[in-house]
C-alpha cells in the first residue's frame, strides 16, 4: 500500500518530499516513538491527534484520517532512519526542535517514560540533526524541568 511512498522516502537526499509526505512521516515517526515500549494507548493517539491539529491546522476528521494512515504507514516501514531523514531534508532545524518537543510530548502522553521511548527518541534527534543539548532542551521544554 506505502510502497510507493517508501520508495520516495530512500530516494537520494536531494529530492525533497512535497509538504503532505513530510507531514505522513513526522506523524508515522510518533507513532513509532508510541509504539516504542509496545503500548500504544489511547492518550498517546489523543496527544498525535492534537500535535497534528496544531501543527498542520487540521480538524478532528483530518487528524484522526492522516493518524490512521501514519500508523500503517508505521507497520510497513522498514527503519526510522528514512523518517527522519525525510523530515530533515523539509524542515529547518529551528523547526526540529518543535518536532523533538512533539516526540517528548508523545512519549509523556501516558505519564512514564520508558526506556525504549528515551533510546528512540535519542536516536531520532541525532538522525534529525538535533544536537544533544538542543535535544535536552527541548525535552526540558516539555517536562517543564530547568
């Protein structure tokens, strides 16, 4: 079904994705962090549903319809490198940050932080280009910690 939107996403790093695939890979990409310690409950898909809303102005039809077809699109892609490779050839980096703040905010969504969560999320924010202060920053953003 996605194959042809993989094939997109491996495609030499200067073809950039058009706006709708990179918006389907960064959402994919929290489902992946949610999917992470093998729950994928009910607050981490409200908390995609309303970082999707914010982020692309999409209302809870559209966000609920690009959720549905990230979390397959999830099931069949075979690494997050190509994610995240993605969404760092369409944003800039003062707007990765946002979206390690939005990954942090899914792992936080069901109120612990598990281990596998932490390493993905780690290791997305260095495919992304995000340094690790930066990225520790942009957790402490979400938690609220200084």
């Amino acid at each position: 079904m996605f194959g042809e939107f993989i094939k997109r996403l491996t495609q030499p790093e200067d073809s950039s994705l058009p706006d709708e695939d990179a918006r389907l890979a960064l959402t994919a990409l929290l489902v992946r962090i949610a999917r992470a310690d093998g729950t994928y409950s009910d607050g981490e898909k409200q908390r995609i549903d309303q970082i999707s809303a914010r982020r692309y102005s999409l209302g809870p039809g559209a966000t609920t319809a690009l959720r549905a077809e990230a979390e397959a699109l999830e099931a069949e892609a075979p690494d997050t490198v190509r994610f995240t490779r993605a969404i760092k050839d369409a944003v800039p980096y003062e707007q990765r940050l946002g979206v390690v703040q939005a990954l942090w905010q899914v792992v936080l969504a069901d109120g612990a932080r598990a281990d596998e969560e932490d390493a993905l999320v780690r290791m997305a924010a260095s495919f992304l280009g995000v340094s690790d202060r930066d990225s520790a920053l942009a957790r402490q953003e979400v938690t609220g910690d200084t």
